[in-house]
C-alpha cells in the first residue's frame, strides 16, 4: 500500500460509526501509518449547519488535510464551506452519496437549501453516488455531477452507500485514495 498523506473523514448526519465504511478506512489508513483524523462532529444526530461549519473549519485549519472523504451531510457542508472561500485547497476531495441540494428533512434543515459550489478547493474531485440512493435520485447526481463538472462512479443498488447497504468493508475507496483511479481492478464494494 503506498503511504496516505494526512486524511479528513468527514461523516454525515448521525456519524458514521463501525461498522460504516469510513470508520473501516480510518482504521485502514492508520494500519498503513497514514494520519487520519475522523472526528465526531458535535450533535451529529442534531446538526447545525452554523456549529458544524465553525467547527470543521477550525479542524482543517489545524489538521491541514492532503485528503477530504465527505460522506452524506458532510458533501452539503463542504459545499456551504466553499461557498464561504474561507478553507485551503485540499488535494484530493471524494464526495459521497451526497443529499438532493433541496432536501426538506427537518432534523437536518438548517444545511438547506444549497447551491452547487463554483470551486470545490480541490485539485482532485470525485462525486460517488448509487442509483438508488433514497436522498439523491440519479437523475438530480447526474445533474450535480455536471454541474460540479467532476467525475463520478454510479453503483448500482448500493443505497445510501453506509452501512446499512451494505458498506462496512469498502476496498474500492482505499484504492481509489492509493491509486486516484475511479474503476481499478479489483472488488468495488464490501
């Protein structure tokens, strides 16, 4: 495995905690004496975007992270960061399973709406999305991921892409970290 430079997992509403796939790349990362920082953000099952924004803005300016993996409402907030232009460029940047840009879910209203971000502070980008994802239909992914002007992998049947679709065990995203590859070879999900 080639050796990660420092990685920022960034989970959604709720965390991401074992056995979801970020808390299993984490753990991979660190196996290879990569510096991984995957912090709880505070009230993830009750989050504010205000909170949220203040606090991971104040981690990446002390983490300074080679690597961003956003997951869910972590997508949502990264957009609302950039809009800001207040963060430094990351390298890399993988977007996961990111809400619809209109979702009306209560708990997580504050983040929304939000607008697709001119410049994503990445000079690497990728959007991972499923095709039938309950808080993005294809068509609208199809439609950021235009906008985003990224590319992106579309899986198939793969839910939400965390945990409960199956997504603990995930080599498809240590190797696209090691290799930058969207499709290499090997096994795509759990």
């Amino acid at each position: 495995m080639k050796r990660p430079g420092k990685t920022l997992i960034l989970h959604g509403w709720g965390g991401s905690d074992w056995p979801h796939w970020q808390s299993w790349l984490a753990a991979e990362l660190a196996k290879a004496y990569g510096t991984v920082s995957f912090p709880l953000i505070q009230h993830p099952h009750f989050p504010h975007l205000n909170r949220w924004k203040k606090e991971v803005k104040a981690h990446l300016a002390d983490f300074r992270p080679d690597t961003v993996v956003c997951h869910s409402l972590a997508n949502t907030l990264w957009f609302h960061l950039c809009h800001e232009g207040e963060i430094e460029e990351v390298e890399t940047l993988l977007l996961v399973s990111p809400p619809r840009l209109d979702c009306e879910i209560e708990t997580i209203r504050s983040f929304f709406p939000v607008e697709v971000p001119e410049r994503l502070f990445a000079r690497r980008a990728t959007l991972v999305v499923s095709d039938d994802d309950p808080y993005m239909p294809i068509d609208q992914a199809w439609e950021l991921q235009e906008r985003l002007g990224i590319p992106m992998k579309v899986i198939e049947k793969g839910g939400h892409i965390n945990a409960e679709s199956g997504y603990g065990e995930w080599p498809w995203v240590l190797d696209y970290l090691e290799t930058g590859e969207i499709c290499p070879a090997g096994g795509e999900r759990r």
